[in-house]
C-alpha cells in the first residue's frame, strides 16, 4: 500500500513533532505546502473533451483546450461542486463570488500562453487541514485553475527530442495552499497524507501521487531559532511522493543552514529534487519568475455560488477520515493504531465496514483484515479494490473461527488460498477437508504419537518441568495440520503423560 496516514501518525508521535524542528538547534524549519489536486470530473474544465488518464498523447483536445483563436471556454459546474465540497470539508470559508483570471506565461505544454486560474478572488479561504492527533494546519486559500500539458524530455539512451501531450490542458485542478505553519519534513507528510486521504474519501480526487493527480510543491526557509520574522523561502517543484516531500525539504533545510552558517544569504528560488541523488537544485530564480500579470478572464463571468448551493453540497458531505477513524475506535472498540490503519482508505474503510456489520468480533475482524487480508493481498500485488475475497466471505470465516471449526492456523490457511484462487470460504474448507478435531479418540491417537517420538521430552515433563506442555502441543498441532482443537487437546495431554 501507499503512503500511510497510520505509520505517519505513529511516527510523528514518537518524534515530538509538536515543537519546532530546530536544524542543528539554530535555526526553525518552517514550510508551506501548495497541493495540486486534479477533480474527478467526467470533462475538462471548460470543454467537453474527457479528463482521463492513460489515453493515447494528444487525443483529448479540441479548439478551446488548445487554444485556438476565437474558441471560447464553457466552466464545467460540477468542478465548481468538488471545489466547494472540499472547502466545505475542511472548514474553509467559500466566497459567494469568485473570478477567473488568466495567468500569462509561455511554455511549450500552454498552447493558450496563459492559464486560467483564480487570482485575486479565489473560491475558498481559510480553513485548516486536521494531522489527525489534535493539531491542525491553517489554509490560506482553495482555487480553481486548469492544468497544463506535460512534456516528456528524452531519457538518456532512447529518444532525442522533446515531447509534448496536450491531453492533459485544461483539466480542472484545485490548489490547495497551505499556511506557512508546518515545522519538520514529519510534519509536512503527515499533512500531505492526511489532505490525500480527505480528497480520495470526500471522491474529488483520486489522490494517486504516481499518476499526478495530487501534486505538491514545498516552500522551506530557515529563521533564526525563536525568531518572528520569516525567513526567505526557496520553492520546491513537483514532488511525486511524500517520501520525496520528506527527502526534499531534509535536503533543503541542511542546504540552507549551511549557507546561513557561512554567513550567506538564501536566493528566493524554485528548485527542483532529483530523485535519484536526494538533492534539490536551482531551477529558476526569482527574476524571471513572479510577473504573470494576472487579469480577470473577459470570456468568463465571474462564478457565483448561492447560499442555496452551498448547503445542498455540504448536506451530502461523506463521514470525513477522522470521524470514520473515531467512529471505528468507538463503536467498534479499535485501537487507534488499527482504526488509523483501516482508514486509510475509502475502499478500505467501507470494506472493514461490510465485515464488522455481521462479524461476530469487530476487534478480530480488524485484526484478520489488517493482517492476514491485506498481507495476502500485497503478496499478491492486489489492494482492497481488488480484493478476490468480498467481505462477505470474510465474514464466513471469521464466524467459523469463532465457533471454533476452523483453528486460527487453518483460517491463515484459507485466507491465502481465497486471495489466489478467488473461491469462496465453504470451497476452500471442503476441497481441504478442513475442520476442527475435538474428538478425544482421534487427539488420543496424535497425541500418542508424540509421545513416542520424544522420549527425552517425556522424561523431563514427569521430572516436573510442566511447561513442556507447549511442547507436545506443537507437535500435535503439526502434526495434525492445524486440525486438533488446542483447547481439547491440552487436557487429553496432560492425561497421557501422567500415565
Ligand atoms: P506565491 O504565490 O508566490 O507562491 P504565497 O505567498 O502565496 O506565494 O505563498 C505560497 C506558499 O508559500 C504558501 O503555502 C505559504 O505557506 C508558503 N510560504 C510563504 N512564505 C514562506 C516562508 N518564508 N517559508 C516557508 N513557506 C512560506
Ligand atoms: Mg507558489
Ligand atoms: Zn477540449
């Protein structure tokens, strides 16, 4: 599985994440994240071409994408709905009014030679982004823009040229704009993987740092320890990760410490990580970046969100990851180390969900789903979505756990030979004529077994060290395939070594 909120959490706990971080105790890290979160609509943002991924290059566009002379923009209003249901979410204030501005650039992937992007009157602002143990992190703002294309440079060895693939223009995104208020490369994961979460429960993004649906640029700059004024930022592009997010603002932070040490300055810069060294270099300085001259979009009127809107949207608000997570410690009786874990996503949570319903111990079933299920899973390069095995099959074992025809060892059993055959629970148990012995002339025969074949085991035991127990126990679990039922089988022991 991905990047996960629960390991962050504990993590961060155990590394007293609530003070600053001090860089070698001189200096405070501080860090503000902008996320780019790609909208799961059906259409671009102001076209019908469709918003998918994967397609071949160049297929997906049309005059207005493109930007040709004349064609004019339509907004797509479900954008809107995702935007503000977002907002919504994390307690933003979301502006009755808000404008389109065009962001003026030239890059080969912006055929237009500008973005549409909200500027000075952003749909959302405000609101605060929850670290899931109390703390939370304020928001500046949420605002709707469209995406670019993307250029694919030739990799070493194979092509020569640069490519370019419109698909991507237009495609609705939400930038997410954190305050300047996280204080460790901990820290800033735990928020990245928090926001993740949220956007992939609340459906308005899918969430997938791979593909480039949420994208997240790093601001990091050093002040003096204690100090009130911020100190200057660089701005790290395009981290694909959130263990990359971590790696690029360690890099960073001891970079510039450096400098200030030497007694140097920092240039305000946009800097780019290399995944494979670790390290962030200079991509553009400040000169020629910051001078977009932004003006309101005169094909878009401005986008108004009535009161009325509003409340419809935030009234089919889903229960967010932290109340599923409470929900499960508390009607479930989950540790939060579990209820964290079976949180992590949407599909997850639904999932352990289905099972818990009619399981007859949610504690076990967290356990078995947590553990044996997703272990199985990944061992199989499958996740939840994919799961061979519904929760109501699932469930079906775990009832024969807890009536006690199946022992634990058989259930493992079952739970790997589901995941690859895809069979259903009462398959599985009779192609492997599983079941629980507790039959005492059955065990009598297993257990007599044992005995025989370990003499000097035996000797002892009736010496007096008693825990041998566990011993003939093993043997006899071993030696009955997981079949003989533990709690029938000790006294039967006990019996025959008394003899
Ligand atoms: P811009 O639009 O030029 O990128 P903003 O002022 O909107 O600049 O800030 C963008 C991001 O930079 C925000 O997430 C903010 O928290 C962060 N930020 C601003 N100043 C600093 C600083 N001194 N150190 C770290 N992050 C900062
Ligand atoms: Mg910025
Ligand atoms: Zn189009």
């Amino acid at each position: 599985m991905n990047a996960d909120f629960a390991d962050r959490q504990r993590s961060a706990k155990s590394e007293e994440s609530g003070k600053s971080a001090k860089v070698a105790g001189r200096y405070d890290l501080v860090i503000g994240l902008e996320v780019h979160a790609q909208l799961r609509t059906a259409s671009k943002l102001f076209c019908s071409c469709p918003n998918a991924f994967g397609h071949d290059p160049n297929r997906n566009v049309c005059p207005v994408c493109l930007g040709h002379p004349g064609a004019l923009p339509v907004l797509n209003t479900r954008a809107v709905d995702l935007a503000v249901l977002l907002g919504e979410a994390l307690g933003c204030e979301i502006r009755e009014t808000s404008v389109f501005a065009r962001k003026n650039y030239f890059y080969p992937d912006l055929p237009k030679g500008y973005q549409i992007s909200q500027f000075e009157h952003p749909i959302c602002v405000g609101g605060a982004v929850p670290l899931g143990d109390g703390r939370s992190v304020g928001l500046v703002r949420i605002h709707i823009e469209e995406d670019a294309g993307k250029s694919k440079h030739p990799e070493a060895g194979d092509d020569t040229e640069s490519r370019i693939d419109l698909n991507r223009c237009g495609v609705p995104l939400v930038e997410i704009v954190g305050q300047p208020e996280l204080h460790s490369a901990e820290d800033a994961g735990l928020y990245l993987s928090s926001l993740k979460r949220i956007v992939e429960f609340l459906d308005v993004c899918d969430g997938n740092m791979e593909e480039g649906s949420l994208r997240c640029d790093a601001n990091v700059s050093l002040k003096p320890a204690g100090a009130a004024e911020l100190g200057t930022r660089t701005e790290i592009k395009n981290l694909n990760s959130i263990r990359n997010l971590e790696r690029a603002i360690r890099f960073e932070a001891d970079r510039q410490a450096k400098i200030l040490d030497d007694g140097g300055t920092i240039d305000q810069e946009t800097r780019l990580f290399d995944e494979a060294s670790g390290r962030t270099r200079s991509m553009r300085g400040k000169e020629d970046a910051h001078d977009y001259r932004y003006f309101p979009d005169p094909d878009l009127p401005p986008v108004f969100v009535s009161d009325d809107r509003r409340t419809r949207i935030a009234a089919v608000m889903p229960e967010l990851p932290l109340q599923r997570q409470s929900r499960f410690e508390n009607s479930f009786g989950l540790s939060p180390d579990d209820a964290a874990v079976l949180t992590q996503t949407r599909a997850l949570a639904d999932y352990y969900d289905a099972v818990a319903e009619s399981a007859p111990d949610p504690v076990a079933a967290a356990n078995w789903v947590r553990t044996e299920l997703l272990g199985r899973l990944s061992a199989e390069g499958k996740d939840i979505t994919s799961s061979p095995v519904s929760p109501r099959e699932l469930t079906a074992l775990l009832k024969a756990l807890d009536d006690g025809t199946l022992s634990g060892k058989l259930g493992k059993a079952a739970v790997a030979e589901m995941v690859e055959t895809g069979d259903a629970f009462a398959v599985v148990v009779e192609r492997n004529g599983w079941k629980v012995v507790s039959d005492t002339g059955q065990l009598a025969v297993w257990v007599a077994e044992a005995i025989e074949k370990n003499p000097s085991e035996v000797a002892s035991y009736r010496a007096g060290k008693t825990s041998l127990l566990n011993f003939f126990v093993g043997q006899v679990m071993k030696a009955s395939r997981g079949q003989a039922d533990p709690g029938a089988l000790r006294p039967v022991i006990e019996k025959a070594l008394e003899d």
